[in-house]
C-alpha cells in the first residue's frame, strides 16, 4: 500500500488563506503536481463574517491566499460559493439549533462545499483531485482503492471532521499535510522557509460565520426571542430562559436558576425540547450515555456488515472510547463499553478501525446509562 499519488495530478487546491492549505498547496506543487489554486468566497458581505487574520472566510484571507499562490508559482482563482454555503452549512446550522440539536458546521463544510459542490466544479473542469491542508493521510490499497486514516500527528489530526467523505470522495482528495510527524511551529516554519507571508498568521477556532464567536447571540438575531421555562427531571420550574435554541446538552453555565440544587451540586442541560420550548437540568451524573441511535449513515468504502467492536470519536477535539455498533434499516446502533457524557442529538459519531475511518452518522436520540442498567 502507498499514502502518495504515484504520478503527476492536475490539483485544485482550496487556499483559505491559512498557514495550513498555503503549506498544502507548496507541498503538492514540489511533488510534482499541476496545481492551481483556489479561494472559496462564502459571503455575498465579507465583512459580515468573521473579521481579522484568522483564515477563513474574510477579504483579508482572499487576499492572503493569493499572495501565498503568487510565491508558490501556480495559477489562482477566488470562486463564489456564497449561495451554497448559505444554504447547506448556515441555514442548518441555524435549523438545527432551532429543533434542539447541536451541529458542527466544519463537518458539514466539508461534506456539502469543498467535497461536494467544489469537487464537483473541480472535476467537471478536469482536475484529477482537490488539495486541501486537513491533517488526515489517505491509504491506496494494492487493489486501488483507498482508505481515509488519521494523521500521523495525532495532536493535530482532524479525521473527525472528513468522516462524511464517502468512496468516490476520497478517490479524488489530497491531504499532503497527513503525514507529517510536527509541531504546528514547524509547518510554520516551513512556511516562513517557503515565504510564505501567512507563517505567523493565527488560526482559525470560532465559527467563520458568526463574527463576534456570540452563537447564542446570533441564534437570538435569526430565530427571535422565546421565553420558555428551565425545569428539573420532575417537571418543577426553577426559571426561564429566551430561547432553547441558546442551550446545549452537558451546558453548565448561563442557567440562570436562582434555587440551588438539593444536593448543593451544579446542576447541567439534560434535554431541550423545542415543542414545548422547554430546557430541564439535573445532575452530572443524569449525562451518562449508555448507547445512541444515529442516522444519515456515509461510509468512507463499504458499509460495515453485521455487528462490529470499533472506537468512536463524538466531537472535533474529544478523545476515542470504545463501542459496538450495528447498522440496521439504515441506522447506526451504537453500545458504549463505558458510559459517556454530555452526548447531544445533532453531533456526528465518528467510527474508527484502529487509525481507519470507518464512517459517520448523526446522534438521532441517546439512552442514560441509568435508564440502560434498569
């Protein structure tokens, strides 16, 4: 098996105009590739999403990424992609929050825009792959196909957020920063060694469209204000709140309850119904999972047959724990070894085979861990 191309590609490279895909982009140009870069303009109004050098979705970084094109060598175009990414990540985005879910736009992002709607564009006009700067290796098997793993660099890896790229996807994905074994210092000091003006730039955290990083504020802006009420697991009401879309399962902070806890511990969101505009809380202890039901299965190659040990990975930065899972009329059926906590509906469980990613689908309904024992 093999993580490179084994001959020269014609590359699209997505330059956010981070150090990252600037880096990529240097990196597939030196092995050989015809590169040509582009920059994704996701707002019809810049300026309305996030401002400063954080690399992603502003005029500066349109601007930082053709800079760093010009010192590569390759050609460069800025595409607009603001309609789509309006409709498939910030629209539900919002539509998410509003039925009681939590979202990740970054996944979504990368399953409806830059491997959907720009690979698609990218291979229409005959490129052979799209670049981007994800920390993730692809595996080409003897048999030619290929298989998504985790970066070499675990600090760094983000698998978790390409779990939705499906087969043909991944046929047509390069991620030349997958392998390397570095400190985010040392890819910028390729940078620097590159000239790459973009070495010393910050990276990008927050979510790109909400400029201030105030989620709850922005919901606030676009959904309205709904009071509702902030109730224990027996019904009884210990406050109110302006809207459950503000809110999300394990949140500690900003209840707002004036009554203490019985117990005099802190008490976190259990569940958000939005039918009922209602937010109960209760102890830590009522977070555990013991299973969960997820849907909108995508597959990085075959589905699994039958039931399978896997670990699973349920946020972007969390850590892996041990499962069995089973798909079942298109289901994913997930049994945790050890319970969890703090696992919310709209999430993406992520399975893995030791480094390979198996796939993805998104939390539908979890069980506690004490309902399960009963």
């Amino acid at each position: 098996m093999t993580d490179t191309p084994q001959r020269p590609l014609r590359v699209l490279a997505a330059m956010s105009g981070g150090v990252d895909s600037a880096v990529a982009a240097a990196r597939a140009a030196e092995a050989g590739h015809d590169v040509t870069g582009v920059h994704l303009a996701l707002s019809a109004n810049p300026q309305s999403f996030r401002t400063g050098a954080r690399g992603c979705c502003t005029i500066e970084d349109s601007r930082d990424a053709r800079r760093a094109a010009d010192v590569i060598g390759i050609p460069f175009y800025v595409w607009d992609l603001a309609e789509r990414f309006r409709e498939d990540v910030v629209e539900d985005f919002i539509a998410e929050y509003e039925a009681g879910r939590t979202p990740n736009p970054c996944l979504r992002c990368n399953e409806k825009i830059k491997f959907a709607a720009l690979l698609d564009k990218a291979l229409a006009l005959g490129f052979d792959a799209v670049c981007t700067g994800h920390y993730a290796k692809i595996v080409t098997l003897d048999d030619g196909t290929r298989e998504l793993h985790r970066a070499s660099d675990m600090a760094k890896d983000q698998s978790y957020v390409l779990g939705v790229l499906d087969e043909k996807q991944l046929a047509h994905a390069l991620f030349p920063l997958g392998d390397t074994v570095t400190t985010k210092d040392e890819i910028r000091a390729e940078a620097e060694r590159r000239g790459l003006a973009v070495a010393r730039k910050p990276d990008s955290h927050d979510i790109c469209f909400i400029a201030d990083g105030d989620t709850q504020g922005f919901l606030a802006r676009r959904l309205g204000a709904a009071e509702g009420a902030i109730v224990d697991e027996s019904g009884a009401k210990l406050g109110t709140h302006d809207g459950a879309y503000g809110f999300t399962i394990g949140q500690r902070k900003g209840l707002r309850i004036g009554t203490p806890a019985p117990d005099g511990k802190p008490r976190y969101v259990l569940d958000i119904s939005p039918v009922t505009n209602t937010v109960t809380v209760g102890p830590a202890s009522a977070l555990d999972v013991a299973a969960l039901t997820a849907v909108k299965p995508r597959w990085c190659g075959a589905a699994p047959a039958g039931p399978g040990t896997y670990t699973a990975q349920l946020r972007a930065h969390g850590g892996e724990t041990e499962v069995t899972a089973e798909l079942v009329d298109d289901e994913l059926r997930v049994r945790f070894t050890e319970p969890v906590r703090g696992v919310a509906p709209g999430q993406a469980i992520v399975l893995y085979d030791g480094t390979r990613v198996v796939g993805s689908a998104t939390i539908a309904s979890t069980t506690r861990a004490t309902t399960a024992v009963a």
